[in-house]
C-alpha cells in the first residue's frame, strides 16, 4: 500500500535528520518506525527482558573497564537499532 503524505518543514527535516544519521536507509523507513512507535508506545515483555539483559551487559562492561562513553542520544539510538535488528 502506498500512501503520500505532506509534512510541514520541521517534520520533513527532522525525518531527513534521522535518515542522515545511517540508521535508517529512507524516509519512508523513519516514518514506519515512528508509526510503529505512534501505534504501540509501551515496552512489550519481550522488549523489557531484552531490555534488562542490555543493561546488565552493559554494568560488566563497566565492572570489566570495557565500558565506551557514549551521549545518551547514542546510547538510545543503539538499542532502537538493536531492538529493530531483533525485531523485539
């Protein structure tokens, strides 16, 4: 199904933002993913346990001096790319 869309300057700039940033290959991709997002705002179960094994990887990381600093923009946008990977 195709559908166009017209979007005021603001949103169209911030999906091409998105799409600059390599974690998703089209406009089209961002706007599926925020409609996904729009649609099913809350974690499902699986996405919390995912979520939580994330995190304790992430705490021995740091107990192992692995640790990679990252901005918190970064750190969210990695696990939105890993939750699409798994497809959670």
């Amino acid at each position: 199904m195709t559908i166009h869309v017209s979007l005021p300057a603001e949103l169209e700039a911030r999906v091409h933002s998105e799409v600059a940033t390599g974690l998703y290959s089209s406009a089209s991709e961002v706007v599926r993913e925020a409609l996904r997002n729009f649609f099913s705002p809350s974690f499902t179960p699986e996405e919390i346990a995912w979520l939580k094994t994330e995190m304790r990887e992430r705490v021995a990381e740091l107990e192992r001096g692995e640790y990679e600093p990252r901005t918190v923009d970064e750190f969210f946008n990695e696990i939105d790319r890993q939750l699409m990977e798994k497809n959670v």
